[in-house]
C-alpha cells in the first residue's frame, strides 16, 4: 500500500506546483486554494507511504516523481524547452523510480 500512496503523493505533488505557478504568486484565489490543498493531500499521503516505505525511498520517489511530472507539465503547458540532454535526464529519473520499485520490498 505504501507504493500507491507514495504515487498519488507523487501526482499531487505536481497538481500543487502547477498550481503554486498558476496562483502567481498566491495572489489569485482558486490556484492558490487548490496549491494548499493539494500540497496538504500530498504530504498527507507521503507521510502514509512512510509508514511502510523506507522515508529515504518514499521522499526519493515522491521528488522524482514530482521533478519527472513538473518537468513534463513545463514542456507540454508552459513552452519550457525539451532538449535530447534534459528528456535523457528525466528518462533516468523515471529508470531510477523503477529501479527504487524493484531493489524494495
């Protein structure tokens, strides 16, 4: 169970850093609602996952699956660049994640 939970942690936590970006600055009301509450629900959930993960693997896991999503949402939303170099990067991150899956109980 701590695997999902340190993945859904993972996806809030990109929904509340598109959310801080959106609130611009927390000075508009709805994004900056949904910034707290999703930044809330996300460490509600990896403190749930830490319970039965390693916290090394849980926060590792939910950062890379945080850096891999916010990355993904910059390129496909907000015209960030995608270069071979920097999808080579967060092609490791997501091999990383796997990896952290496979080598944990």
């Amino acid at each position: 169970m701590g695997w999902i939970y340190v993945v859904v942690a993972g996806f809030l936590e990109v929904a509340f850093t598109t959310a801080m970006k959106e609130s611009a600055g927390l000075t508009r009301l709805w994004p900056s609602i949904l910034f707290f509450i999703t930044a809330s629900l996300s460490f509600w959930f990896l403190t749930r996952a830490a319970i039965t993960l390693p916290i090394s693997t849980a926060y590792t896991v939910w950062v890379g699956i945080g850096s891999v999503g916010a990355t993904l949402v910059g390129i496909l939303f907000y015209g960030e660049p995608a270069g071979l170099a920097r999808m080579f990067f967060i092609g490791l991150l997501i091999a990383s994640i796997i990896g952290l899956k496979l080598v944990s109980e």
